[in-house]
C-alpha cells in the first residue's frame, strides 16, 4: 500500500511525530529489550499505521529497508514498530502497556517505534526518521528545507536504499 493511501486511510493529509517516551518493560523476557535492561524509548507517528507491517510484501520490504538503512547509519540493530508486534519476544500484554504509556490505542492510526538504546541515540534515530519520511514522501507535516539527497548525505548515506513500491 503507497504512503498516501496509509495515510488516506486514516483520514490524515500529515503526519504528526511525537516526543521521545521512556518506556519501561518490568519482567520481560524480550532479549531485545533486555540488553537495555528492559528500557525502550519510543515515539509515535500519526498517521502511518500499517507502514511497517509484515502480512503485505510492500509494507514488510519497505520496513525492512528502512530498519537496514538505520543499521547503516547508526550502527546499531535497528529498531521495531507497533505494526510488527506481537514479536521478538514482546508479549501481547506488553503491546498493551505499550499503547497504554504512549497514551495510543490500536487501530488509532499511529506507528509507535520503539528503539530500545539510550536516549541519546534514540533520539537521533527519531531525527533521523522524521526527516527520512519528510525526504522520501515530501508530505506537508514533515516537510523539511531540504532534499533526500542532502539528507543523506546529511546522515553520511550515499544514496538511497530504501524503495517503496506497492
């Protein structure tokens, strides 16, 4: 599904990024979020819900695309959605104290991503996100004073990997 029709399909023109969120996962046994010591910070995006889910081979590639992209530039292992969840360990209990901390409910519209790092490098990962979506999609809530490839060559990217197709 492209970009817009997520977005149309949540009656949105924008997309709106929250603030960075600590998010604390007592009693896990989610490795991901264990080797921060059951820590995530997340932040949400409204109105791309379904951007990053697996069932649909578009949405599973361009997710996956963009987690490798973040992996490249930051060196670390990436990040996850609220659209691939139940996953990596994460309980359907959990999913719920998700949305519950985020002040979110599923179905509402909104991608929460979830880095589980410091809060240092997660923000720079959201940064990084908000301007990646404002780059590739040139969509009016993200728009930013600057083109894709300066924002790669911003982030120290050579070009474009990530391709979304429907």
């Amino acid at each position: 599904m492209p970009f817009d029709a997520i977005l149309h399909s949540h009656n949105r023109d924008t997309v709106t990024v929250g603030d960075l969120i600590p998010v604390y996962f007592p009693g896990t046994h989610s490795g991901i979020l264990l080797a921060n010591g059951g820590m995530a910070y997340c932040c949400a995006f409204d109105g791309i819900e379904g951007l990053f889910r697996k069932d649909q081979d578009a949405t599973r590639r361009y997710g996956r695309q963009v987690c490798d992209l973040v992996k490249e530039v930051f060196g670390c292992d990436g990040f996850f959605t609220s659209d691939e969840l139940p996953r990596y360990g994460i309980t359907r209990a959990e999913v719920r104290a998700l949305y519950a901390a985020m002040h979110k409910q599923p179905g509402d519209g909104v991608l929460i991503a979830v880095f589980a790092y410091d809060a240092r490098l997660a923000a720079h990962i959201r940064s990084f996100l908000e301007a990646y979506f404002a780059a590739e999609w040139g969509i009016g809530g993200l728009s930013l004073p600057f083109g894709e490839v300066e924002l790669m060559e911003t982030f120290g990217v050579e070009e474009n990997v990530c391709d979304f197709q429907s």
